[in-house]
C-alpha cells in the first residue's frame, strides 16, 4: 500500500536531517574509561534508543545490505541501493533514511512502508546484539511494561541532554505507544523495530496498527495486540482475589498513608486535591480544608502546583492518564494571599499513578533538594524527609560530598598553580635551549644544557668555507664604526638566513670574516653541494649592498673539505672551535682567492663532480696558486667555482632558481637514500 504519510509531507517539501543525532554527546570512551568493559551503562541505555530515533548512518547501511540480500527476489529494484559505505562516508549530514525513502518510491510506490517495516525489521536484528540487546532488554519483563519504560527513560535521556525537540515515546495505556517526531519514515521504521525487539525480548509475535494522529506536531499511534495464554496473563498480573479492587478495602487508614507519604497527593477528574501528605498539609496550612488525611477541599492543583515535566503537558485528566509512564517534576506555587511563601519554587520529583477504583490521579515524590542549606532555605526539616525516601541520604551525603569538592577544589588550584609554573619553566628552557642551538649544534646544545661533559670529537670529509671583504681595512679608514657595524649587520643577516636554507653550521664571525661548515651536525654527501651554493649566493647577495661610500661590496670565498678536530672550548662565554690541519689549509684558499671569487680545493671539487646531475662551473687555476701547506699537491690544482645551472632548468634563469631546483632535488634523493638504508 502507498505511504499514508506522503499527503501531509511530500519529498519536495521535507526538510533533510541529519541520521546520526548530532545533540547527542555520548562518548563510551570516556564515560565508560574506569567501568568494566561488559558492564551495562547509561550510555549504552541511550545508545540502544537512538537505534529506534536516529539510527546512525552505519547501522542503516548494514540494515539495508541484509534487506537487499534477503528480498531482491521478490523486489528486483532492491539492488539498485546497493552502495559502498566508504561512498557515504564523504557526507557526514547525508539524511540517508530520506533519500532511501525517495528511492523505494521510485521502485515501487505501493510497497515503500512495507519496506521501511521489513528495514526496520533488519535494523533490529542485525544492530541489536551484545551490549545493546541487553540494554534493550533491562526496559522491562513483558511487552507493556517495555512500552513503559521506552517512554520514561527516554524522557529523562533527553532532559540530561538538554534535549528541547519534541522527538519522544507516550506510553499511553494497555498497549497503546505514542510516536511523535518530524521525521515520518521512523514511524515506519520503528513499526518494524518494535515488531522484532518483540519477538526478540519476549518470543511474541504482536500485531501492530499504525496510525497517524491529527495536529501540528507529527504524531504516530501504535495499538499493540498480543494473543497470550490464560495462564500466563493470570502469572503477569497475580491471582484476582489477592488484592480488593475497593478503595474502602485499604488496609491502612488516610491518616497513616498520608505520614507515610507526607509528599504526595490526590487528584479527582477535575484536578481538585482531594488529599494531601503531611509536608504538603503544612505548607499549605490555612489554604485547604482540612488537616492532612481529611477532605483538602476545592483547591485546583494548577493553583499551587507548576507541572515542568513532563514537557508541554496538558493539564487534563486524560492526558495525565496518558502520561504516566513519564517521570513528573513539579514546582510549588506561592498560595492566594501569600507573597512572602517561602517554599515558593521548590521542586518535588515523583510520578504519578492513576487509580481506576476511585478515577484520581495520586503522586508520590520527593522534594528536589541538593544539600542542608536548600532544605532549610524552604523551611523544612530532615523529619519531613521519610526514613524510606533515599533523598535524605542524598542530602547528608550531599554534604560530605561538598565538603570533598570543596578539597578537591582547592587541589586543583594548587595543582594549576604548579602546571602553570612548571609550563612557564618549560618555556624559558625552551628559550634557553633555543639559545644554546643558535650557538651550538643541536646535539652539542642539548648535551650542554643536561651538564654532560663535551669531549672533542673528529669529523671527517667537513666543508668548510672562509670569506672576508676586500679592501675592508681601508672602509674601516674611511668610515665611523657605526656605519662599519651597520653595512656588516645588514650583510650578515642575509648570510644567516643562507645558512638556514642550505642547513650549514655557522662557525663564527671575526670581523670581515665568515666561517660556515657543513658536515658537523649532519653528515651528509651533499655537503660540499651546500656550502657551494651558498659561496655563489654569497657572491651574488654582495651584490645588493654597497659600502658607506656608494661602492658594491666585494668579497673572496675559499672552501676545503677534510678532516677537522671540533670541540667546545670555554667555560665562560664557551665556542665551538675547529683545530686541525685542514682548518689552517680552508683560510689559505681564502687567503689566495680574488675579488668576488670562490676558490676550492681539489678535494672539495671531487665531491662537486662526483653527482654528474649537478652542473657546477669550475675553472682550473695555476698550480702555483696551491697553498704551500696543501700536502701531496702534486698534480694538483685548485678551481675557481663560476656559477651552476641545474640540467633541469634553461640556463636564462636565474641563478637563485638553480640552486633552489637543486636544493629541493637533494632533500628528495636524502630522504630516498634513508628510506632505503631503513628497508635494508
């Protein structure tokens, strides 16, 4: 048959909602992180109802996979909502119940909500197992008392989680379950749900009328039958000559009933209190008829009583009737003629029974305190509190338990006093540290913060590179030092932020000259690459500056690479030094270089040319510029270094282009190189 429900709400016109209920904030991670993993919680509770009204997107998919599977014979169009669920996954707020809906009618219109029933049927049996069947079957031991039990813990689920939709369960009599939502493919979804949780719960095969209900808010009436056996009905509800069906038959008279239960009352069909506890009673003393347990007069409920839950109650008999499965929580109201009521305000929570022998309505509850201070600030007393009635446990407990977070309150702050303190330790360590590595090596800078002692160490195969300005003695002559300190400030900044990008260790500067290394902190075979490029950058920046006379600055480069002695020396303002041979041989090819030129050793060529993909221009020189102190020169020359052009790029780029394109090729065959050391 056609969806009854399309007439009040088209495809067209139906707002999209998300399937998971975003609201909803329950995470088993944490609310679960210090309870057994097998024991059954208040999330899993929660959990199992969202299964009937919001069934997440996954539980629908899997739903729908077992439907397909089972009915594509008898619906061939079934395989078309065949879709991966990784596909879904991309839209998180994708209404997949809708659009599943929109396609059944497309297939078959006639047949769309005994679909919907049979997917609900599906969603039960394959997302109700484990926990949540458990879950599912602590609501209650019988069909009626399920129903109940779906309307009561869900109201008090959704008030914890401030929950104001008007999405919920009614259990409004024998059988008989109230829907109400915005979404009308639940309504058939949920059909199914309660017909399999039936037979799954409690081995009964119900029948189930759906009907929607008039009015502006969706609602959906489910009239549950189920045939059961005599005997069984009689065990269900106990022997019928047990207990008197005749109010006059009570046992214990109104005055012992209404101390026993000081905070309850009687309503009659119009909402008159007929009677009253004891605490009641003396609240309202001088406004009723009577003392407690006599007639309490005409007063009306609604006159000294606010009902704020259940949410949007009526306040007619019937629909009280109706609601009576729901926890009630109710306020107290300042009496005709009493301003000054001071128990104006207070909360009773209880519920409410209906009592068909005499046609009332009796609340039993407990008032809504959490401590000493809110029982004597409405003028009551712990005696007003029945032994029976664990609200006086609350409240002495409630006590201890302020006392506690008043400790744990102030722990707190000490310890938030400490983690603040220890975080400020943290970032001036930082800084210090950070200090340390401007100076140091990383690994040198670390070692000295923890104390340890810095023994010498050799480094082989370190490229070192030395440069001063030419004629810089004569500036100095014929400038102020500010404007000396200015000029050499402003160039060295920018050779800082060279040693940054091509990760080589600055030595140090004296004066004119400045001395880098690579090979010190990180070997690597490209560190002769590195310190290349940046000389001919140098070069090239030594360009952008000029004297205090208008004059470039000119400067000569020389670069070794061998084998150095590196230590920390000092204790007082401490340097990392470099002694050795090879350091005296770096500052010679410095000392022989020319104006605005980089001369490199023969070693430091080898390493140059051993990479043919990197095109540096070298020129040789005389073999009598060797350094005298450069052993085993024989046969030897050093080169002058004239520029570099990457294979990849025209050689009308820029030089900085080159040495960028080859910067980034050398951290890719780096990391190539390390990821294959790693797999062997």
């Amino acid at each position: 048959m056609a969806c009854p429900f399309a007439k009040h709400i088209s495809s067209e016109q139906f707002q999209r909602q998300p399937s998971i209920a975003e609201a909803h904030n329950w995470n088993l991670d944490e609310d679960l992180s210090e309870i057994p993993g097998d024991a059954l919680t208040l999330t899993h509770l929660n959990a199992a109802i969202q299964l009937l009204t919001a069934p997440s997107i996954d539980n629908v998919h899997e739903a729908l996979m077992s439907l397909i599977g089972k009915y594509s014979n008898r619906w061939p169009g079934l395989s078309k909502l065949k879709s991966e669920r990784s596909e879904l996954s991309i839209y998180p707020h994708y209404d997949y119940l809708a659009d599943i809906q929109d396609n059944l009618t497309q297939i078959d219109e006639s047949a769309v909500s005994e679909i919907l029933v049979l997917l609900g049927e599906e969603l039960i049996q394959t997302a109700c197992v484990g926990v949540i069947e458990r879950a599912f079957k602590c609501l209650g031991s019988d069909l009626q008392e399920f129903l109940g039990s779906l309307d009561g813990v869900y109201d008090v689920l959704k008030l914890q989680e401030e929950d104001i939709s008007d999405t919920g369960f009614v259990c409004a009599g024998e059988g008989e379950l109230i829907f109400t939502s915005e979404r009308p493919v639940l309504a058939w979804l949920l059909l199914g749900c309660l017909r399999a949780l039936a037979r799954l719960l409690f081995g009964c095969e119900p029948e189930i009328e759906l009907e929607p209900l008039p009015g502006d808010t969706p609602r959906y009436r489910y009239l549950l039958r189920v045939d059961e056996p005599a005997g069984r009905a009689l065990e269900r509800r106990g022997p019928a000559d047990a207990v008197s069906g005749d109010a006059r038959d009570l046992k214990v008279s109104n005055q012992f009933f209404c101390d026993a239960f000081p905070w309850h009352f009687i309503m009659d069909e119009q909402l008159r209190l007929v009677q009253m506890g004891s605490a009641f009673s003396r609240l309202f003393k001088g406004h009723v008829g009577a003392a407690a347990g006599g007639p309490a007069g005409l007063l009306c409920a609604s006159t000294v009583f606010r009902f704020k839950r259940p949410r949007g109650l009526q306040l007619h008999f019937r629909e009280i009737v109706r609601r009576t499965n729901t926890p009630f929580m109710i306020s107290l109201r300042a009496p005709p003629g009493r301003p000054d009521f001071f128990a104006k305000g207070l909360e009773i929570k209880g519920q409410m029974v209906f009592c068909p022998e005499s046609n009332a309505l009796l609340f039993v509850g407990s008032p809504f305190l959490d401590g000493l201070e809110g029982l004597t600030c409405n003028g009551l007393f712990i005696s007003d509190i029945p032994l029976h009635d664990a609200t006086r446990e609350v409240i002495l407990v409630g006590e201890q338990a302020r006392a506690q977070d008043g400790l744990r309150r102030r722990m707190d702050k000490l310890k938030s006093s400490i983690e603040e303190a220890n975080a400020a330790v943290i970032k001036e360590r930082k800084k210090n540290v950070s200090l340390l590595q401007l100076i140091f090596p990383a690994e040198i800078a670390e070692r000295l913060w923890l104390g340890a002692q810095i023994d010498a160490k050799t480094y082989p195969e370190v490229t070192m590179l030395f440069s001063d300005i030419v004629g810089f003695t004569s500036i100095c002559s014929r400038a102020t030092p500010f404007m000396v300190i200015n000029m050499l400030e402003n160039l060295y900044k920018h050779f800082d932020e060279l040693c940054g990008f091509f990760d080589v260790y600055k030595v140090e500067t004296i004066g004119d000259a400045y001395c880098v290394a690579s090979g010190l902190h990180r070997a690597s075979i490209y560190d002769a690459h590195k310190v290349a490029w940046m000389a001919l950058r140098m070069i090239e920046t030594c360009t952008l500056y000029n004297t205090h006379d208008g004059q470039h600055i000119k400067m000569r480069i020389g670069i070794h690479t061998g084998t150095v002695l590196a230590g920390v020396v000092g204790r007082k303002m401490p340097r990392y030094c470099l002694f050795g041979h090879n350091v005296t041989i770096a500052n010679k090819f410095e000392s022989g270089s020319e104006a605005c030129k980089i001369n490199i050793s023969p070693t430091t060529r080898e390493w140059l040319v051993k990479h043919p993909d990197y095109g540096f221009q070298l020129n040789a020189r005389d073999a009598s510029h060797m350094p005298k102190e450069f052993t085993d020169s024989k046969g030897l020359t050093c080169y002058f270094l004239e520029g570099y052009k990457h294979p990849t790029l025209s050689n009308d780029r820029p030089l900085q282009e080159h040495i960028e394109e080859a910067m980034r090729q050398t951290l890719q065959d780096t990391a190539e190189t390390i990821t294959l050391e790693v797999a062997q």
